[in-house]
C-alpha cells in the first residue's frame, strides 16, 4: 500500500533528523529559565492543553510563576504574537491560535505564539519576570533544549503505533525513550512493552479527564444548579476539537439529554456561516441551547451577539484534567527541575 510506503519514508526522515540533534549536529537553543516540555507523539487528541492548563495551575500553587509558548496552530498570522501580557489577553484566537489564547484568559500568565518556539522562548527569557517556562506541544521541537520532558500517551498511541500518514504518530513508539515523565490519559494501562521503550528513571503518571463547571459564553461565572437542570433535560454539542466523541461522551455521562450534535474539523476558524449553520441545527431540533468546549469558546466569543441575536444559549463547558497517580514525585520532579 502507498500509505506503508510513505510512513517508511517518514520514519527514516524522522529519525535522521532525531539523530542529528542526538549527535547535536543541529543547532540547540538554550535559555537560563527551566523549560518544561509538554507534548506527545501523535497528531492530536491526547489533551496536552488541559495538561498544560493543570501543570501551570500547580506551579502558581507552588508559587513559581509559568509562562507557555505554543505555535498557535492555525492562527491567521505569522511569525510572534504575544497572546498575554500575564495581566490581559491582548489578541483574538483568530490571531494567537484558539489553545493559546485558551490559556492566556483562563490562567493569566504570559503567553507567546511563535512557528519557531526556540524565539519565543529568548523573547519569554527577555520581557518577562518569571520563573519557569512551559512548551505547549514540546516533544518535537528540539531546537530548543528543555530540562524536563512530559509526553502524553493515549490508548490509541499505543493501539495504532504507526506513523503518518498511514496511522497518527508524528514520530516512532520508541522516541518515547526521550521523555523523563510519561502520562497515561483516560484507560491507558501501563504494558511492559511501553516500559521497555521508556529511559529506567522515566516517571509514569495517570491522568483523569473531568468536566468543569458550566459558564455562559463571554462569562467565567459558573451557572447555578438551577439552570444546570433546565439544560440537562435538552442540549445540543457542538464541536471543533480533534476527538469531539470524547467531548459529546463526556456530557452524556454527566446527564445531560444530548439531542443531537454537530462536530467541526480541529480548530476551525468559525465564520458567519458557520453561526447560520448552528442556528439552524438549533431550529431543526427546537431547542436553543448548546454545549461546547473552551477551545470553541475561544473562537466563538467573537459571534456572541449573533448568538444572542438568535436567542441561542451558549453553555461553555470546561475539560479539566486531575492527576490521580504519580503527583506526589511529579510536584517533586517539578521543584528540583524549577530549582535549577
């Protein structure tokens, strides 16, 4: 098949290029703050948003102060956009990318969107006091030298371990053995095939998807469980993310009566007509209220008023994400790697 044949081509290019900074043959960019990687071997899905969203909201509990760099995938921009100040948000999603302008306004740290994160890290290092800096989708970038390596792993990583475009890996299985903490998402277990492609000091954590609070769209004030009832018992899910099933499942679990819902490719950029198209998803099921995720949210924020021009309610509803095994000697790891 084509696809075996150009997913050996892609492995080798991968792994010349992952030998050539291994040799550091390729040019390392090294800052003075600690660099704190998060990121994993697929092409999306795997939750390194609210990971990076959970880690930063530790390192504020431990009073070092973060700030993220991401590319801002799909951004209608190039070169550097600093997305916040650390005080305010300063740009669109349309300009900074939906996931960086997702942290910007729901953890009030610096945030930088650059196709080259090795700048944004010098210009992180330059503008801003603070301590530590978090590489949103990290693992791939190695032109800049990061202390500690956090790769997300899913259970369909491991169950389709093949490389693109025949499967989703960005890079082999085995580059795994570069990670210094691995995380297991959603049912992931531990195999004894994974540990052997892992370094022997590498920590393994678990992680557990929830579902935050509900707010209406343009508010962080969390809906009263009155309102909560009224929508359990009617609700349409829309979604623009990379597994919107997750999303939709998740709601369904919670209780709440989904009639139907409507899914967008991974970080649409919403028009006009993508408001018209909801609005008459909204009319053909009778029921104007919507789920969606704070990725969404970060998009459609723009079309608040033609929401409320259709009487359409807009329920963001947050995936957050809780360690529960492993977070004692992750917070460990995080002090010394941030003591540095």
């Amino acid at each position: 098949m084509i696809s075996d044949f150009l997913s050996r081509v892609y492995e080798k290019i991968v792994r010349i290029r992952n030998k050539k900074y291994d040799l550091e043959e390729k040019e390392i960019v090294k800052i003075k703050l600690p660099v704190i990687s998060v990121g994993n071997l697929s092409a999306g899905g795997t939750g390194k948003t609210p990971f990076v969203q959970m880690l930063a909201r530790e390192l504020i509990e431990l009073n070092i102060k973060p700030a993220i760099i991401g590319r801002g995938y799909k951004r209608k921009s190039k070169g550097e956009i600093i997305v916040s100040d650390g005080n305010k948000t300063l740009v669109s999603a349309q300009i900074g990318g939906d996931e960086m302008v997702l942290l910007a306004e729901t953890l009030k740290v610096p945030v930088v969107a650059h196709d080259k994160k090795a700048l944004a890290a010098i210009t992180v290092e330059k503008r801003f006091d603070v301590d530590c800096l978090i590489v949103d989708d990290g693992f791939q970038h190695r032109a800049l030298s990061r202390n500690l390596d956090i790769v997300l792993i899913d259970k369909d990583t491991l169950d389709n371990p093949h490389l693109l475009p025949k499967g989703y890996l960005r890079e082999p299985l085995d580059s795994i053995k570069r990670a210094d903490v691995v995380c297991l998402t959603g049912s992931t277990m531990i195999t004894e095939e994974l540990k052997l492609k892992c370094k022997n000091t590498a920590l393994f954590i678990k992680v557990k998807p929830y579902q935050g609070m509900p707010y209406r769209l343009g508010t962080h004030k969390e809906i009263d469980d009155q309102e909560i009832e009224r929508i359990r018992k009617g609700l349409l899910a829309v979604a623009g993310i990379a597994k919107p099933q997750r999303f939709f499942d998740m709601l369904k679990d919670k209780g709440f009566q989904l009639k139907s819902n409507l899914s967008f490719s991974d970080h649409h950029n919403y028009d006009r007509n993508d408001i018209e198209k909801i609005y008459r998803f909204c009319q053909d099921y009778k029921i104007f209220n919507i789920g969606i995720t704070e990725k969404d949210a970060a998009k459609l924020i723009e079309f608040k008023d033609r929401f409320e021009h259709y009487e359409i309610n807009c329920y963001v509803f947050p995936i957050n994400l809780k360690i529960i095994e492993g977070r004692k000697p992750l917070i460990n790891l995080i002090k010394l790697t941030c003591s540095k």
